[in-house]
C-alpha cells in the first residue's frame, strides 16, 4: 500500500476522478487503497465508489475502446473527405463559375480555420489505452502512463509529424463545407 508515498497520491490527486475509478477497474495489479484515499479525500463515500467500479465492470463498451473506434472512424472519414475536397477545389480552380473568387477566398478562410481546428485536435486529451492517457486526435502526440504519471514523449520529428497531420484533419473538416456548396451549386 502506497498511501505512505507523498509523491504517489500527488500523482493521483492530478488525475480526475474518472480515471481512477478505469485504473482500478482495468488493473488487478495496482494499489487499489492509494486510489481509494484519493476518491476518499474528494468527499466519495465508499459505497459510492463500490458501485461506480460495479458499473464501470458491467459498461460494454471501455472509454479507452470508444476512442480507439472513433480515431479510426475519423482518420477513414478524413481520407474520403479530403479526396471530395482535392477534387471538387481543383474543378472549382478550372471552372469559370460566378462565385469562383468568393468560393476560394472562404476556402483560404476555411483551411486557416482548419489549423485552428487542428490545434485543438492536437491539445485533446483522452483515455487512449487502460493505462494511457493520450494528448492528440487521432494522432497522439504524447503519452502517460497512468499507472506511474510518467511522461512518455514521442521523438521531436514524430510529434511535429503528428501535429501536421492532426492539423491537416482540421483542414480537411473545415474545408469539406465549402467545397460541398461549390459541388451542390455547380
């Protein structure tokens, strides 16, 4: 029991109330009273915390699985969206259309939308795996370890790499509006 470690429970105090009911619903093999101390010190009673492991042992599907299915879901939704959007801009760019100039000028608007889009993508933090907690959707770009509250870091190049790419979703989804109107009233 690790209720003696002052450094153990600051590190537990930092994580939100959700995440340590998962940790000891997910791990056998982690200290439960420690976490319990936690969730005892932020006002829960015992009972309480009994019956939200009970609900979080019958739930079908784990946070950690729901994010997994929706970074897969958008990253095959970004792909279908940013082929729509290359390929309807490019007939816009040889159309003569009425509204070509406005359509490019909220398409410019819209992909500096996007990166701000991209950025938030980037800062969103999730419970990506039993014990990992991720920042960036859908592509992290670094880890901890929740068991532990160690930092595991992505090389410099990989996370600007995943950065660029969170940053082009965002594109892709602000872009994807535009480009839709253009078709419908082409």
């Amino acid at each position: 029991m690790n209720i003696a470690d002052p450094k153990y429970l600051e590190h537990l105090r930092d994580l939100p109330s959700s995440y340590l009911l998962d940790l000891m619903a997910d791990n056998d093999d982690i200290d439960k009273e420690s976490i319990i101390w936690v969730l005892l010190e932020r006002g829960l009673l015992r009972e309480e915390i009994e019956q939200k492991l009970k609900r979080r042992h019958s739930r079908r599907i784990r946070p950690y699985n729901f994010w997994t299915a929706a970074r897969w879901l958008t990253l095959f939704n970004t792909l279908i969206v940013t082929y729509f959007n290359l390929t309807g801009l490019y007939r816009l760019l040889l159309s003569e259309h009425i509204f070509k100039a406005a359509f490019l000028l909220l398409a410019f608007g819209s992909t500096i939308a996007g990166f701000a889009i991209g950025f938030k993508l980037t800062t969103h933090i999730y419970h990506g795996s039993k014990s990992l907690l991720y920042c960036g959707f859908p592509f992290p770009v670094g880890r901890v370890e929740l068991t532990t509250g160690e930092e595991i870091p992505n090389g410099k190049a990989l996370m600007n790499f995943r950065m660029a790419l969170n940053a082009l979703v965002g594109v892709s989804l602000a872009l994807f509006p535009i480009v839709l109107i253009y078709i419908v009233m082409e």
